[in-house]
C-alpha cells in the first residue's frame, strides 16, 4: 500500500516545480490510499483551483470540512475556495456560500 505521507510530499515538490498536474495525480493517489487524509484534499483543493477546475476544488474543500467539522480554518479556507471559485468563473452564486462558510468559520472561533 501506498504511503499517503510520503505522496503527498511528492505532490508538494511537484507543485513547487509547478507540475500542477503532476502533483493533482500524487495528490489523488494519496488519497485513493487514504480517503480521510484531510491535508490532501486540503492541498488537492489548491492544486484544482489552481487549474481552472473550480467544482473539483470545491468538493475537496468541502470534505475537508467534513472531515474536521470543529476546525475554524478549513470553513475558513472553503470559504477562499467559493471566492476563487467567483473569480475564475464570475458565478455570483459563490458568493453566498463563500459568505455562509466564513460564517461558520467564526462561529467556530466564537466557540459555537
């Protein structure tokens, strides 16, 4: 079995060399061994947003929030990922869920 850790290190060189592709796939396996590895699809959200790929941005960004429900930051960074995702497409429907994620984020902080 393939070591998720050890993939995802490889993707974070490849996407510093910037073979986004290249790290999207290392990325994938990461998780094809790990389904619950929160910090690749944290990074995998990055990576797709990064090609245009806004949908599949989003569904990573999402489950990470699934993944670590009482974590401020993820909400945080999901919220980022429905602006990006605004910006790449100029789809105004982002911006509420963009809006409802950060609201959640603070909620968290706020000890709700």
């Amino acid at each position: 079995m393939a070591d998720p850790a050890a993939l995802y290190d490889e993707a974070d060189r490849l996407k510093t060399d910037g073979d986004l592709e290249g790290a999207a796939a290392k990325l994938e396996a990461a998780l094809a061994a790990d389904e619950s590895y929160a910090l690749a699809h944290s990074a995998l959200a990055v990576v797709r947003q990064k090609l245009g790929q806004h949908e599949e941005a989003i569904e990573h960004a999402k489950r990470v929030t699934e993944l670590e429900p009482n974590d401020a930051f993820s909400f945080t960074a999901l919220s980022v990922t429905y602006q990006r995702a605004y910006a790449g497409t100029g789809d105004t429907g982002y911006i509420q869920q963009a809006e409802d994620a950060m609201a959640r984020s603070r909620q968290i902080e706020a000890g709700g």
